[in-house]
C-alpha cells in the first residue's frame, strides 16, 4: 500500500496544475474522488466546469463542495486519493458569502489539520494570486492577501509543494527543487 501523501500544487491560470493533480491522483489509486469547489454563475463558468468534468472521463467520483472542504474530508473514507481543485474558488465562495477574511483564515487552518487526518492521499489545486497585477480594489486586496495566508497553512502541512508554471512543474518540497514537464517521455 502506498504512504498517504499531502500534495499542494499551485500556480497560474492554465499553468498545469489542474492536469498534473489528476494525473497523478491516476497513480495513486483507483478509487478517486474529486471535491469540485467551483459555482457555475454563468455560462463560461459553466463551460469550463464541464471541461474539466470531461478530462476526468468518470475517473473520479465527484463531490461538489464550495464551502465544507472540512465535513467533505471527513467523508473520504473508501478512497485511495481525492483532488480537491481549487482553494482559491473555495476563498472566494467564502467572501462572496459574507464571510469575515479572518473566519476564512481559520477554515483555511482547519482545512490544512484536516488534510493531516484524511484517510487518504490528497491533491490541493490552487492559483498563485500573488505575483501579478497589485489589486485595485480593497476586496481584490484582501482576497490577495487571504489566499497567500491559507497557501501558506496549506504548505506547512503538506509533504509535497509543486508550482506550476510555463507548462512546467517544478518540485518545492521535498527537495532538492527538481522540475518536471508532463509532455516529455520519462
């Protein structure tokens, strides 16, 4: 049986990320879950929600989950592994909902404790929101910010950190920093 792992994968919008983390959830078991963390508020949300519903071609069992990432861990028993994609939507759901930055804050520490109790492998997809364009307005700010904290929690508590980025994954920790592109042969 293979050892339980924690993988934190983020970087940028179409970056790879998403790809990598099922791609490698493929490898770590055959049992799979997927926590789907996005709201379809419009047709092009809907769009994409649909994509990536087709690039996992019934390899997983899906569990569409915007706000409880906590309760839905709880109930990963019978997995081998579960792709939770992506943090960042999951912040904003938070926000959107009135919920204060620091209570999201918590839920983000909480989510990072709960991901050491899990009873499987898990893959957390995020988007790196922080090195780009310095937000404009006071909520684009705070949800910056936010999502560098809860990235952060989430990076203390896994065993394995990649950025993606360029089409490249490159390997954090452990180390030594090691890059890796998916289209290449072994």
């Amino acid at each position: 049986m293979m050892q339980r792992r924690i993988v934190l994968v983020g970087g940028g919008v179409r970056s790879g990320k998403s790809a990598y983390a099922v791609a490698r959830a493929r490898a770590l078991g055959a049992r799979r879950a997927f926590l789907a963390t996005a709201r379809a508020y419009d047709d092009e949300m809907r769009e994409r929600i649909r994509r990536h519903q087709a690039e996992r071609a019934g390899d997983f069992v899906t569990l569409e989950e915007p706000r409880d990432l906590v309760g839905a861990i709880g109930r990963l028993d019978g997995f081998d592994v579960a792709v939770i994609d992506c943090i960042t939507l999951w912040l904003a759901n938070q926000l959107v909902d009135g919920v204060a930055p620091e209570v999201a804050e918590e839920s983000a520490v909480r989510l990072a404790g709960a991901l050491r109790a899990a009873p499987c492998s898990v893959i957390v997809v995020t988007n790196e929101v922080g090195m780009g364009v310095h937000p404009e307005t006071a909520l684009g700010r705070t949800f910056r910010d936010l999502a560098g904290r809860a990235h952060q929690a989430l990076a203390r508590a896994a065993d394995e950190v990649h950025l993606a980025v360029l089409g490249a994954l490159i390997r954090l920790r452990p180390g030594p920093v090691e890059a890796h592109f998916p289209w290449e042969s072994p």
